[in-house]
C-alpha cells in the first residue's frame, strides 16, 4: 500500500521532468525575431508570436534579411510598455493548455489592470501592429465599458469637445427620448 | 469638465491623471462603436456632430447589423381584435420553453396588415389609411411613412406585398400588388415596387397571372421577395420570386415532393434559405432550397408526424426554425 502511493507519487513527477526537457527542445529550436520600441527597447520575441503582428509580416516582406540578422525590426509606434502587455496577451492566447476558463479569466484581469487611458494606447499600438484578435478584444471592451453609459461620460472618455448649441441637443434628445409611439 | 474626468479615472480605481484624455483616430471610434446594439447607438449621436454623421451613415449602420446577426427574434402578438399590438424580443429556446421573457414593448394604435420585415425593419399598413405604409425600426423607437400607393384596392381583390434589401443598390424595397378583373371573372395582380428615398411606385412588367389563395407577406431570400401563388383554375402552386436587381419576376421550381401533398403548401426561411412545408396524409415535410433557385439543392429537412390526428382541425403554420432545428408551430384560433 505503501509501496503504491510512492509510485504514483513519482509518477507526475517524472513525466513533468520530460514534459520539461521537451520544452527546452521547443525552445531551443523556437527562431526569434529581434523587435525595436519607440522607446529604444529591444525584444527577443518567439517568431510563432511576432509573426501574428501584421506590422511585423510587413516590414520582413520589404526586407526579408531583418528575419536572420541582428538587425531590430523597429516597431516606431509601440512603446515598450505596450509591447511588454501586447506580448504578455498573444503568449497567453497562444498557449495551447490554456482552456476557455482560463483565457476568460487572464482576459478579466488584463482589463482590470489597465485604466482607461492605458487601454486607449494599447489599442492604437494593437491597430499599429495590425494584431487582429487583441485589436477586436481591446475594441469590444472599450464598448462595453461605453455600453448604456451617459453621453457625458462618453465625452469624457475620449476627450471629445461637445460641438452642439444646447437648443440643437435639447432638440436631439428630445427627438430619440426612449418611449413608445403613438399612431393616430 | 474637470470633475467629471476625474470621476471616470477614479471610477477606474486609478489615480485621476493631470494630462488630457488621449483622443482617437476616427476609424477606432468606428470599429468600437460597431459592437453596441442600436438602441446605445442613438443615443450616443448627441456626442459631437462628427459622431452623428457617422451613426447615421448607412454603411456604418449596414456593418453594424452584420456584427449583431445572430440577434434575438422579434415576435409581433396582437393584444386584442382592436389590433393594438405588442412586440417582444424572444431568444428562440424561450419561446420553445414558454417561459416568461423581458422585452421592449411598444404600443401602436392602429396596425391594420404586415407587408414584411427585414434587418429587423418592420414594414405594416395603417387602419384607415390604407394607401400608407409605415417602415417602423422598433429597436430604436423610428418609423417613417412612405409615399402613398396609388392603386386603389377594390373589395375582394387578393393582395399581395414584401419588403427586402436591394444589395446592389444599397437600398430597402417595398413590393405591394393588388389583383384585377381583366376577362369575365379571370384575374391577375397589378404590382409595384418602391425604392427607399424615392417617391413613385414603379409597375413590375410581366407578374405572372397567378394569385395569393391568402395572404401571407412575401419572404425575403437572397435578394428576392417570394410567394407562394396558385393558378386558380387549377390549384397548382407556384413560387413566384421577384428579384430586386432588376424588379423583374421569375419561378422558382418546387422540390420532388415524391408523395401526393394534400392541403397548402406553406412558404418560410430558414438558415438565410427558402423553406416549404408541404403535407401529405400522414406527415409534414420541412423542404429547405440550399442554393436558391438550384432545383437541384431542395433537401427534406425533417419530417414531422402530420398534427391533425391530435384533435387539430385546422393546418399549423410553421412558426420558425432554430439553429438546433426544432420547429415550432402555431395554430391560428378562431372564436
């Protein structure tokens, strides 16, 4: 009996140990793309991530040598910071374990660490970068954060001046006010 | 100003900022904009003008239908014989469970008959004015009334009428046709089409001398508005499908039904696909045309034992189809 919960308690263990090595392998064997920020910030990046990066697909099809050399591929509109979350996210979403739970949950989180401001830059890096699946995800959150809100914050919310007299928004509002119609 | 920017940092649980907010190229307003439902949409037109015009653009607002496809369906009941109507949104699993449902209701006076519906734009005729159609888009509370007809619809004349999307223009369509009396007895329909924005109802050349045996409202497939008529002499059925690129009317030829279908056929869509319930002794047979106005591509969808033998005396109407195919139908009641 003794003997039996030893075994199975080797067992995970040794198979986590190969599961290991064969990370090592993958890693080793992994090529990776030199990528440069706004800010002068050099990133070793998986090519299977930078890849995804519309920006980056772009710039080794003009220059195909930037893939083999040690020249940077400079990313002029990206800051570090954005690039250090933009990665954070596709590695996560890249991960093949990660379950359905699992991404709903780092999504939450990644949102919750980012205030309004900061989502605003991230998705015009993502919209620089041409990164489809974060450019969808940032947009689509920054609708719900919009979502059944006020006009007035909505204005706040991305600094946009109120061009309207208030006879004309008077006007308006009265117009859509959310009720029902009457036929005669 | 100031406060309220503070608010929207703090709310975020953040420090509020000294900077301006950062603003946004217009096309990233757009791409977020696309994801709200109508409804937020209207509202947030009182932003700026700039905001307006794009909202109201008509191809901001073809996209943003595109992204909400698979959005609720809309159930018109009438509350009583004064035809005061409700209309409630129902997710399809609901109204197969009959629970109760929250929805955006609506009241109008006076809808007299249902000439369509499509990207869920309603298209409805008035009582006591019958030459005027009303377009109402109950997602966002509009309607508009369109240019009189200006046929006259003479007693106990068949009526038919559709309302659908014409893609290569860009624009919404109404179809309206009564029949006339042309050789002792004998009678065809008279139809026309209005485009959106326009003002004259166009006659459609050529309808073809078949008539509705009861109205039901054309449905809209694939561009085409279609029918389900019948040749009176004889009963045989016809699917009369009017293309709205050209406005020109065409048949569209009935599956196999390999057994002898008795009772009327019945016209529906499904899966963006023109569907035929036909009956025969036993059963209902659901017919979906995969490829529209491919003979070829009519599949029997799904047989159903024929209700009739459960006490019905009357035949069901097939009310929908969901995603997961189950019918529902209904029983029109008669006090």
């Amino acid at each position: 009996m003794a003997e039996e919960t030893e075994s199975t308690k080797t067992e995970p263990l040794k198979t986590a140990e190969e599961e290991f090595k064969k990370l090592e392998i993958t890693e080793e064997e992994e090529s990776e793309l030199k990528l440069e920020t706004s800010d002068h910030v050099t990133f070793m990046v998986e090519a299977s991530i930078a890849m995804k990066f519309g920006a980056v697909q772009q710039y080794l099809e003009v220059s195909p040598a930037a893939s083999a050399s040690a020249t940077a591929i400079p990313l002029h509109n990206v800051a570090s910071r954005e690039l250090i979350l933009i990665l954070e996210y596709y590695r996560m979403h890249d991960w093949v374990d990660a379950g359905e739970r699992d991404l709903k949950e780092f999504d939450e989180r990644f949102l919750k660490d980012l205030n309004y401001e900061e989502l605003k830059e991230l998705l015009l890096a993502a919209n620089y970068l041409n990164v489809e699946k974060l450019f969808n995800f940032l947009t689509k959150s920054i609708a719900n954060i919009i979502r059944n809100k006020d006009v007035e914050f909505v204005r706040t919310f991305f600094g946009i001046d109120n061009d309207y007299t208030p006879e004309e928004e008077a006007a308006y509002r009265e117009e859509n006010a959310w009720a029902g119609v009457k036929f005669v | 100003m100031a406060a309220s920017r503070d608010d929207v940092t703090a709310s975020n649980g953040h420090i509020p900022h000294a900077p301006p907010p950062l603003t946004l190229p217009d096309h990233l307003i757009e791409e977020i904009l696309q994801w709200l439902p109508a409804k937020n949409l209207l509202r947030l037109c009182c932003v700026c003008k700039s905001w307006k015009s794009l909202i109201s653009d008509p191809y901001f607002a073809k996209n943003q239908l595109r992204g909400s496809r698979k959005a609720t369906r809309l159930v018109l009941c009438f509350k009583n014989a004064s035809h005061d109507f409700i209309i409630q949104s129902y997710p399809f699993p609901k109204v197969l469970n009959a629970v109760n449902v929250s929805g955006t209701k609506f009241i109008f006076g006076t809808f007299d008959w249902m000439v369509g519906s499509c990207d869920g734009i309603l298209c409805f005729t008035v009582k006591n004015n019958p030459e005027f159609l009303v377009l109402w888009n109950p997602c966002i509370g509009k309607f508009n009334i369109l240019p009189p007809w200006d046929t006259q619809q003479r007693e106990g004349s068949y009526s038919i009428c559709g309302f659908g999307y014409d893609s290569s223009t860009r624009t919404y369509k109404v179809v309206g046709g009564f029949s006339y009396e042309y050789d002792c007895g004998y009678q065809s329909i008279e139809a026309k089409v209005l485009t959106l924005g326009t003002h004259t109802w166009t006659r459609i050349r050529e309808f073809p001398s078949v008539l509705p045996l009861q109205y039901e409202p054309g449905k809209f497939v694939s561009g085409t508005v279609n029918w389900l008529l019948a040749h009176t002499a004889s009963v045989s059925w016809v699917i009369v499908s009017l293309d709205f690129r050209n406005d020109s009317c065409e048949e569209v030829l009935q599956p196999d039904y390999g057994e002898e279908a008795v009772g009327p056929l019945s016209l529906l869509v499904f899966r963006d696909c023109l569907c035929i319930l036909s009956r025969t002794d036993m059963f209902l047979d659901v017919w979906l045309m995969k490829d529209f106005k491919n003979k070829e591509s009519w599949t029997k969808l799904f047989r159903v034992p024929d209700m009739q033998n459960y006490g019905f005396c009357i035949y069901p109407d097939a009310l929908c189809i969901s995603e997961d195919e189950k019918i529902l139908f209904g029983y029109r009641g008669y006090m």
